[in-house]
C-alpha cells in the first residue's frame, strides 16, 4: 500500500517538476530497522507562496487529499500541508525553504519502486533530520541507522549539525556524538 502510494506521489511530483524526498519513517525503513510507521513523510523543494497550486494539482493526482479547509493559509502558518489518501494512509508535505534542504533534495538517493522512480533523501541527510527533530524515536532511529551503515559519512553530517548548532544555539552536535559512541 505505501509502495503504490509513494510511486503515485513520485509521478505526480516530476510530472510537476516538484523536486523532493522522502524522509521519516519511510526513509528510515530504507536504510536502518524494520519498524511500523503509519505515514509518509516528504520533503518539497519549494515553498508554499512558490507552488502550492502546482503542489495541490500533483496531490490530487496521485489521489490524495487535503486534510485541513484552507491548505493555503496553513501551508503558509505550519510549513507543512497534512494529506490522506483515499485508502487512508496520511501524507506530510513539509514545504523547504533552506539551503541545507535544497541541497539534501538535489542529493536524494533514486530506489526503484516497481517501474517508478522514487527520490529518498540520503542516510547522512536522514540522521540529520533525525537529529534535529531529537525526539527519543528519532535518535534511537538515528542510533540504528549510523550502527547499520558505518561507511555513513559522519564529516558531512557533523558539519552540518555544528552550522545549526551555531545558528540556533541547539545541542546537535551533541547528540550526534552520543549516538556514534
């Protein structure tokens, strides 16, 4: 069900030239452990003000729907537009606006979904979402990941959790730390 629903999202996107990744828990099923997840999580790279009527078209494309009354207006509050699909299964569409994840999009690893191609955002990116985010569920999915995966590139993602850490005086690096010892 989510693989059918995920290479429907996939088309509708390109047919749209929409750029974007997979992330959450879809993601971590990519490259760390077995594990339920309820939802799809995708990164887009654009901006409400910049494409939500194109954004809105490819959604109903790929036979989902809104779930809040004005899309728009909490698109623009949130970042995020919340979608379900017909079936059931929820679709977070988390709007981008910063050059780290205009980088991790144009970054996103290719997996074939049966015919479909499917952009997921990379394991470095992925740990750095996870770590951001620094709830106890991402960490540990985090912590999985980086155990499953030692060939991770850990520069990379060490230096892009210290420009945040700067930026919004967060423990990233910290937790980062933690989680490889």
């Amino acid at each position: 069900m989510f693989g059918d629903l995920l290479a429907k999202l996939a088309r509708a996107f390109d047919a749209h030239a929409i750029p974007y990744m997979v992330i959450g828990g879809q993601a971590v099923l990519l490259y760390g452990e077995p594990r339920l997840t309820q939802d799809i999580d995708i990164t887009l790279g654009t901006t409400p003000d910049q494409r939500l009527p194109d954004v809105l078209a490819a959604v109903a494309e790929a036979g989902c729907n809104p779930l809040v009354a004005d899309p728009a207006a909490f698109a623009a509050q949130t970042m995020v537009l919340p979608c379900a699909d017909r079936a059931g299964p929820r679709v977070d569409l988390i709007f981008s606006f910063t050059p780290y994840e205009q980088q991790a999009i144009q970054r996103a690893r290719v997996v074939q979904i049966g015919e479909t191609p499917v952009k997921y955002a990379r394991l470095e990116d992925l740990v750095i979402h996870k770590v951001f985010a620094g709830r106890p569920r991402d960490l540990e999915d985090a912590r999985l990941i980086l155990l499953r995966h030692p060939e991770a590139d850990t520069d990379y993602i060490s230096a892009w959790l210290t420009r945040f850490e700067n930026d919004l005086n967060e423990p990233f690096l910290e937790r980062f730390k933690n989680l490889l010892k």
